[in-house]
C-alpha cells in the first residue's frame, strides 16, 4: 500500500526531468566567440522594464510574456534569421529555461544561459549605450 503513495511523487519527479530545459555549458567566451564569428543570436527574455533599465549590446528583447503566447515560424525565422545558435539570458538563468521549453522544438539550437545580465557584464560583454 505504501508503494501506492510514491506514485504520484515519482511522476511528477519523471516529468519535471524529462520536460526541463538545461542551461548551456557554454562559457561567456564561446558565446562572444558564436556572436562575433555570426553563428548565433542573444536574445534577452526579461520584461521591457528591466531592458529599459538596461541591456546588453549584443542582446535582442524578445519578453518571455511574448514567447509564452506561443511564437509562430514566421515569429521566428524574422528574429533569428539563419543563425542556428539562439542564446537566451535574463536576470538569473530561471526565465531563460522557461523560454528555451517554448522554443527548443521550433528547428533551431536553443541555449539558455545560466549567467544573468549582471554577470554577462562582468563577463564583459557591453552594456548598450541607449543615447547613441
């Protein structure tokens, strides 16, 4: 009878694991090197609030509120273009996961990141300069 009570908390532990998303084991340096050399886009899933109140310079704003409404091809060949490598960041890596499960079966190699906006900055990627 007691093997019946662990039904439930070993499904919900199978399908937490099998529909995660896990973070990239991509460095900062290799997405600098994937951005540089054209092979991949970042886009930033935080809320236009906290892009206003600042961004990468690299980065695109693509709100997870936005993706969450279910991207069509259309939505995304216009943001991603060719580029196969998408990189995802937000404030601390949580977003970025629940964006990447959005997107990881639309054809292209979704990688979120686990560095957040604050630490791709010490990576030294450049805050962007909104009075250019």
């Amino acid at each position: 009878m007691r093997h019946l009570l662990l039904i439930p908390a070993i499904l919900c532990l199978l399908l937490t694991t099998a529909s995660a998303a896990d973070h990239t084991d991509d460095t900062p340096e290799v997405v600098k090197k994937n951005l540089k050399a054209d092979k991949a886009v970042l886009v930033d899933v935080r809320e236009v609030e906290e892009w206003d109140e600042g961004h990468l310079e690299a980065a695109t704003l693509w709100q997870l509120s936005d993706i969450n409404d279910g991207p069509t091809m259309e939505d995304l060949k216009k943001r991603f273009g060719d580029k196969n490598i998408v990189y995802l960041h937000c404030r601390s890596g949580g977003r970025a996961l629940f964006a990447a499960e959005k997107l990881k079966d639309k054809g292209y190699d979704i990688r979120p990141l686990k560095p957040g906006y604050a630490d791709l900055l010490k990576a030294g990627f450049k805050k962007a300069d909104d009075e250019k």
